[in-house]
C-alpha cells in the first residue's frame, strides 16, 4: 500500500524530542518507582473513567486478561472480579506492590504480576497469551508498531486500547504544563494522540474500531496542599514550582457536601480495539 507518512517514524522523532521520556525507555522502573505514592493518590478516585473503560472492554467471566502498563492496578483489580484470571505487567515493582495491596484488601488472589518492560517481553516464555489485552494510557514506548505487534500476537479474541484524544491534559492544566516547565518544555511532557497508534495499526494491516468519547476524571483530596503536593510528586518540577501549582488547584479544586477538595476534568478520550479470527 503506497503511503505518504510513515507514522512509526513521525512517532519516534517526536519521541527522541523529550528528555523526560527518553528517561522513562531506559530506566521506567526509577521513573515510576519514584512515583508510585503520588501516582496511587492520583488515581485513587478515578471510578467514572474507570467504569466507561470497564463499559466499553465488556469483559465475560472465564476470560483471561492482560494488563500492559498495569501501574498501580486501577483496571486490574476491578478486572479480576469478572475475570478467571489477570496478569498485571508493569516495569515498576513500587507501583505492582500498590497493585498488590490493593488485591489483598478486595480478598482476590486470581492474578499474577510480571515486573519487566513490555519492550522485554517474549510472548511464550515471558508471557502467554491471554483472551484479552489492555493497554491503558501506556503506549509510551519508542518503537509503538513493535510494541502494537507484540500486543496484538498476546491476544486470543482482542486487544484494547485507551489512549488521548488532542492534549493529553485539560485545557487548565495544559496552561500550568506552560506556566510551571515553559512552553517548549510543555510540548515535550505528553505523548502524540491516539491516530498515531491507529494509523500504525493500519498501516500494518489492522483495522481498529475507534470510540471517542469523553473520559471523567476525579480526584479527590483533604486539602488544596495535598493536591498540590500531589501533583509536584507526579511532575518532578523545581520547587519554586509550588505557588503556581498551588494557585492552579485552589481555582480549580470544588468542595463536596463531605468538604473535600475534588479536582474533577472531562477529557477526549479514544477507545481503540479490534478483535481476532479465532
């Protein structure tokens, strides 16, 4: 098929443009270890989006089901509810221990965890395949058409994607990414959006469904400070960095009727997924 873009090279050029994600190739494990407090806190009120992306994988029971990128867990543990089993792999054994905790506190032990980098992962000796693959928001790897490869070769009936439609962040918090790293620096914080990896996948003979759709998402916390310390621990920004951060969450911070600070946002979201002739 005769094509003007190569969308795999377009997407590593821009890759190779950010010092933060070059990072997070050589060595993710440092990178999330280091943010696995702040990312659980994040995360951790995240019931809408979770529920729309629960909606739309439709998993049945006895299904057997792959999370790549698994993080802390926040797909995986209400997964493994329905699922006959879930193997939750994530290169961060500081995120997989939250994984784990959390696990025990719901009483399931119908799970395994595989610590290593999907880049490293043989399909047969690391990993076998599973009904269903989920890669939510971790498409961060150079080579995206390997790694889509290697997703869709672990797969028995399908593979399903989440990823960012536009800016990956709000409008409002796009404008802090400015305000705190600069404007360039900003550019290079994100990933490109989700026609990347569809225009990967068609150029390699895969024809996804995609939905977009738009992601709630909430946050919850005690104060305007914890938010904003929460959010200085995801970022790694210079410490002057925290009176802007501050001022972003106190303008956008809403008080429930318990009195608690809630950060909520509505995102473009694309839901990408195609199924297998078995």
């Amino acid at each position: 098929m005769y094509r003007i873009i190569d969308w795999n090279e377009l997407w590593k050029a821009i890759y190779v443009n950010s010092p933060e994600r070059l990072q997070k190739e050589h060595d993710p494990a440092a990178v999330w270890d280091r943010r696995a407090a702040a990312y659980r806190r994040v995360t951790r009120d995240e019931k809408q989006a979770t529920e729309q992306e629960l909606g739309i994988l439709d998993l049945a029971p006895g299904e057997t089901v792959l999370d790549v990128g698994a993080g802390t867990g926040r797909l995986a543990v209400p997964i493994a509810r329905t699922a006959a089993h879930v193997t939750a792999l994530d290169p961060s054994g500081g995120m997989l221990a939250v994984l784990q905790e959390q696990m025990a506190t719901e009483e399931l032990s119908n799970y395994s965890c595989v610590r290593m980098r999907w880049e490293d992962a043989v399909v047969g000796r690391d990993i076998e395949p599973h009904d269903v693959v989920v890669a939510a928001f971790s498409l961060g790897f150079y080579d995206l058409a390997a790694a889509l490869r290697k997703l869709d070769a672990a797969a028995l009936r399908g593979v399903y994607l989440f990823w960012h439609a536009g800016e990956w962040r709000s409008p409002e918090e796009m404008a802090l990414y400015r305000t705190v790293f600069g404007e360039a620096a900003a550019l290079r914080k994100g990933y490109p959006d989700y026609i990347y990896p569809v225009n990967i996948l068609h150029d390699a003979g895969i024809y996804p469904n995609v939905r977009i759709y738009r992601a709630v998402w909430e946050a919850v916390y005690d104060s305007v400070d914890e938010a904003a310390r929460t959010w200085m621990g995801m970022h790694d920004p210079a410490p002057e960095a925290l009176a802007p951060v501050r001022e972003y969450f106190a303008h956008v911070l809403s008080r429930n009727e318990s009195g608690k600070y809630v950060e909520a946002s509505v995102r473009p979201t694309a839901a990408i997924w195609w199924t297998k002739d078995r």
